[in-house]
C-alpha cells in the first residue's frame, strides 16, 4: 500500500507551513444549528490565502524540497485551485511556476493564476495534462500532485488540527471528496486525536469518482466531470486516497447540484459567505445526514473553498 500521512507528519507540516498561511476562522453558526437541530460549525477555509486550503499543502510539499530537488522550478496540473495555490508559493519562494490546465479551464482561475506569476499551458483535458506532466518531471522540474502525496496531505491534514483545537468537542465533521487529499489529511489527524470523531465524506454527482470506486472495490475513473463543482474534479481518487477513505470515513454522500447550489444560495443569503460548489456541498450533505445528528453532536462543516466564477453567480442564484 502507498504511504500515507501519519499524525507526526501532519503536526510537523503545522510547524513548518505556519509562518506562511492564514490560521482560518472557525465559527458557529446559530442558523445552520436550528436548521439541522443540533450545534453546527463552519471553518472557513474561503479565507485562505488563494481562496481554498490547498497551499497548506502546497507549502508543506515546496518546502520540504532540497534545494538541488526544486530544479528548473514546480510543476502542476490543475483547472482550480491548487493552480492558484502552487502558483503563489513558487512566488512566495521566489521560484518558477508552471500549470498544466485542461482546455475550458474558467477564466477566473486562468487570470488568477497567471496573476501569481505562473506559465498556463493547456491540455485537451485533465488526463491528457497529467500525462504531459511526467515530460516536465524529467526535464527537471518539481511536481506538486493535486492530491497523491504525503507532503501534501500531511498539509492539508492541518485543518484537521485547527479543528479540534477550536472545537475540542466535536463529534462529527463533514468534508468534500475531490481526489481525497484534504479528506484524508484531515480524517487522520483527527481520528489519530480523537477516534470517536465521524468523518463524513461528501462528493456531487457527476464528480463522485470516489462513492463509485468504493461501490466497485476497485479505482474508477471518470470519463468526463459534468459537475458544476469543478474543483471537485478529479478523473480518479488515487491507492493512497482510496483505502484512507475506505478505511476511516462514516460514509460518502453524494449530493446533486442543484442541492450544492441551493446549499450556497443559503449560506451566503443567511452567513454571509460566498463559497463555491464544492464547499457549500458540506451543508447539502448536512442536511440529508441530519437524522444522524442530535442537540448534543457537535458538527464541523469544512467549508473549503470560495473561488467561484462570478460570471455562475447570476445563474446560480435564479435557479
């Protein structure tokens, strides 16, 4: 089996990425907890620098490269936001960046990337882009997977720390599936901490590659992500993330999109937060899991990103 993160490497990454990210709120929130009668919580990963959790493992990753490792500079593939992510760390760490985006990529993170300084080049799509990316590993350059990499996870995983540092008594949190990585950083450093914790995993339909690898026992992939919850678009989980999912959540559930979008329009009508689909489908996945919670279960719903293009508001507001 590939190797995972463990607790010590998730408490290690916490030490060495904390001088560059942001320590991201975490707050409960009254009208989710009437919502779902029982006492809900928001960790507000929308604020992070980026917009998402994914340059906590980013910088874990970039910096625990040697310096002879980082090469002509680092390498990504991505259409979302761990092209942001690794964008602004090489700049934070003064070295070259280039993204590998699938064609269609929205505008949005297209600008905002090549805003951090990073090279765009397309590929037809997601699986073409990580094919292409072995090319530029050989030619020198440091790969940062999206996902499948301990350094990576372990970064990730430090949400998990935030969590039961802020809400000591939580017993449930409930977090989006796209490869797996953040789920699976997080589910170890919490069931590491606290095993009594139910980790529930949530994924939409149309982006749901890890509810259908578990169905079949084996890694599906995708042919095509038809979600609106685009950052939640990975083809496949990988080994790694796979058995962690089999391993410690309670469950996936699988949300549609217009149950996401209505899960936004709430969240940002009622707390006052624009997240994207693959954040706000934390709260549709609340609300049909919401027979299990009781006045006594605390409940952290991991809000993990807000960068949605601006030009979707509209149509996704009039739904």
């Amino acid at each position: 089996m590939p190797e995972s993160p463990t607790l010590s490497h998730i408490q290690a990454a916490r030490q060495r990425i904390a001088p560059c990210i942001r320590r991201t709120p975490l707050t409960p929130s009254a009208t989710l907890s009437e919502r779902l009668h029982c006492n809900v919580y928001v960790k507000l990963e929308i604020f992070q620098k980026t917009g998402s959790f994914k340059v906590r493992g980013a910088f874990n990753k970039a910096l625990s490269l040697r310096p002879e490792e980082r090469g002509r500079g680092i390498v990504a593939v991505s259409g979302g936001n761990h092209a942001q992510a690794v964008a602004y760390v090489a700049r934070a760490l003064g070295l070259r960046s280039l993204i590998l985006m699938p064609e269609g990529t929205p505008r949005n993170y297209v600008d905002a990337t090549r805003g951090y300084g990073a090279e765009v080049k397309f590929a037809a799509n997601a699986r073409a882009a990580f094919a292409e990316v072995e090319h530029y590993e050989k030619d020198g350059w440091a790969y940062i997977h999206p996902f499948d990499d301990p350094l990576v996870m372990a970064g990730q995983g430090t949400v998990g720390l935030e969590i039961l540092d802020d809400v000591p008594q939580v017993t449930d949190v409930i977090v989006s599936i796209g490869g797996g990585g953040l789920m699976g950083g997080v589910a170890t450093a919490i069931k590491n901490l606290k095993p009594a914790v139910k980790i529930w995993g949530v994924e939409t339909e149309g982006a749901d590659c890890m509810s259908q690898s578990i169905a079949a026992g084996r890694i599906v992939t995708l042919d095509t992500i038809t979600s609106v919850a685009r950052t939640l678009g990975a083809p496949a989980p990988s080994e790694r993330t796979f058995e962690i999912a089999k391993r410690l959540l309670e469950s996936i559930t699988v949300v549609s999109d217009n149950e996401a979008i209505a899960a936004l329009r709430l969240l940002l009508e009622r707390l006052k937060v624009l997240t994207e689909p693959a954040a706000s489908c934390t709260l549709a996945a609340a609300e049909r899991l919401k027979d299990h919670f009781s006045s006594d279960r605390h409940v952290v719903l991991v809000l993990c990103g807000g960068n949605m293009p601006l030009d979707d508001l509209p149509r996704f507001l009039t739904a």
